[in-house]
C-alpha cells in the first residue's frame, strides 16, 4: 500500500508538509509561498513557561497554526483529529492510507530513528508525511529530509505520542476539499498583514516588544540568576533560532523569498525591496547565534559580552519594527 506521493525537502518542516501536500494535489505552490500567507514569521517570549529547564522562545507561532491560516485564506478544507487512544489513532491513519490519502502527522523529535544523534531532543511540534504501508513499515516523507524513509508501526506510534510540551496527542491532518481557484493576491495580503500585526502587536511576550524584553533580560541575567544559567538559557534561545524548525535566521531568508515571489505575484516593487531588508536582518540574526554560541562555549574573549549581546537583540528588536511598519504601508 503506497501512495503515488512525490517527496520533495524543505528548509522547515510545517511549510515543506503543506507544500507536498499541495504539490500532491495539483496546486503547485512555494514553501516560501507557504510561510508567508500562513504568517509564520513570529517571536514570542514565555519566562513562565519552562523547556529543558529554560524559558520558552518561539520564532514560529504554535504548531498547525500556518497550516490553518494558509488553509483559510484559500478555502481548503482540513481535517485535524487527535487520540487519547494509540490504537484508534493507528486505525483512522490506516484507513486514510488505504483511501489513497497521505496524512500529515505532528511527531516528537526525540525518538525519530533516522535523525542524527545531535538533532534527537525533547520537542514535539515536527511535522511529516505518512504516503504509505508496506511490510509493516509506514512509508515517511519527513522535509527535512533529502530522501524518504520508514517507521515501524512501534517507533511512528512513540513519536506520535510523545510526552511533555506541545504533546502531540496523535494528531493527524489531511486535505479534504480543494478548491478549484484560489485567490493568492488576497491571500498574500492578508499573510503579511497578519505578521506585521503580530510583530508589531501591544503586548509584551510578542514580537518586537519580546525581543526587547529578552535583549533587557540578558543584560541583567548574570547578576540575578548566575553566569551559568544565564549561558544555558542563551543556549536555549540559539537552540530554538538555529536548529528547531530553521527559526530566526532561517525564517527570515524565507520570508525574504516570500516577498520576493509575492512582488511579482503582486507586481509591487516596494515588496522587493522590503525582500532585500530581511535578507540583512536574517544576516545578523545568524551574527547574533554566532556571537551566543562563542558565549555558551567560553570562547568568546570580550569584556561586557551580555551587554554586547543584550544591545545586539535590541538594534534588531529596532530594525524589525520599522521594518513591518514599512511593509504595512507597502500593501
């Protein structure tokens, strides 16, 4: 049993799911494409949640959020279901195989059997396609992946019920209704009014003003809480930008894509330029990374580095928030 389904890698996991999904569909569309009409450029700040003993940081809002939004905004219709029990998550994802659909599952990380030792942690909002049932084995088609692999139907059923933060509960999705067309101008707009309305929102645990609030938390971490929690939490904080679901840097040169495409899509040259910014903030997002791994690794050598870095988070606190003023006014 194994569907005509047509893997192709992504840089984040939730876009490279709903773009296969789509692609399997008929509907040719860009992970980029993805992302920004489903507002996935996001940060958010919860100092009272903890994960791995840390704060928790977020470059992307809540997991099945973009597929949602990206859904609504061009009338597709999406099933989601979670399970209490393990067996009646396994029988409705078996029948929808059997139906020729593949199915979107929201895993855990951690007992993924063909990632690599170093990627295997506690995070529960990874994103992959089951297209398939042989010999016992679910056929995966997980993004992030060069190629398409397998499951057991004891390892897929582990991960799809994880434990901890964001418990993924056997959550399953798939595609129902797809339109016949869609409207990717409206579609476009109403993203990328959606991500400057976030980022630019009144609140504290939310983007611009998040970040601020972070970059002032750094600068007085070591004297309330210690040198070395301090680095584990910065470790956090590169740990979400840099390696779960591309995060900060990442997500920027995607969104930087996003706009590119929407400027012709849009015929707005404003977009363009606008495409051109992002790219150089996603550059020192990954100058910021660079300078906390030297931190969180005592190889960094220079006096006052939590200032230094504290300041950092706050120019691009700064810088993103003309930014999506900017980028408001352009559409």
């Amino acid at each position: 049993m194994q569907i005509d389904f047509q893997h192709q890698q992504s840089a984040h996991c939730e876009n490279g799911v709903i773009s296969n999904l789509m692609n399997h569909n008929g509907v040719k569309v860009s992970e980029p494409l993805v992302f920004g009409i489903g507002a996935g450029l996001f940060f958010v700040y919860l100092p009272f949640l903890k994960v791995n003993f840390a704060p928790g940081f977020s470059y992307r809002p809540m997991p099945g959020f973009i597929f949602r939004r990206f859904a609504k905004q061009l009338g597709i219709k999406v099933i989601h279901k979670k399970f209490s029990s393990t067996q009646e998550a396994q029988k409705v994802l078996d029948q929808k195989l059997k139906q020729g659909i593949p199915v979107g599952l929201q895993v855990g990380v951690y007992n993924l059997t063909y990632f690599p030792d170093e990627y295997r942690f506690h995070f529960n909002a990874h994103n992959l396609v089951v297209f398939g049932k042989e010999n016992g084995n679910y056929l995966i088609s997980d993004p992030v992946m060069e190629a398409t692999t397998t499951l057991t139907d004891k390892e897929l059923e582990k991960v799809r019920f994880a434990k901890g933060a964001l418990a993924p509960k056997g959550h399953l999705y798939y595609l129902e209704k797809i339109p016949t067309q869609y409207d990717f101008e409206n579609a476009i707009k109403k993203g990328i009014k959606k991500t400057c309305n976030d980022m630019l929102a009144p609140v504290p645990i939310v983007g611009v003003n998040a970040m601020k609030w972070v970059a002032k938390n750094i600068k007085n971490w070591p004297k309330k809480i210690g040198v070395k929690k301090t680095n584990h939490y910065l470790g956090q904080l590169i740990r979400m930008q840099e390696e779960i679901g591309t995060g900060g840097g990442g997500f920027r040169f995607i969104y930087a894509a996003f706009l590119e495409e929407s400027s012709r899509i849009l015929n707005n040259p404003e977009l363009k330029v606008r495409s051109e910014e992002m790219t150089k903030i996603g550059d020192e997002w990954r100058d910021f990374a660079l300078n906390i791994s030297r931190v969180y690794k005592n190889r960094s050598g220079q006096e006052n580095v939590y200032e230094q870095l504290s300041n950092q988070l706050y120019s691009l606190a700064e810088r993103e928030k003309e930014f999506f003023k900017k980028l408001k006014k352009n559409i």
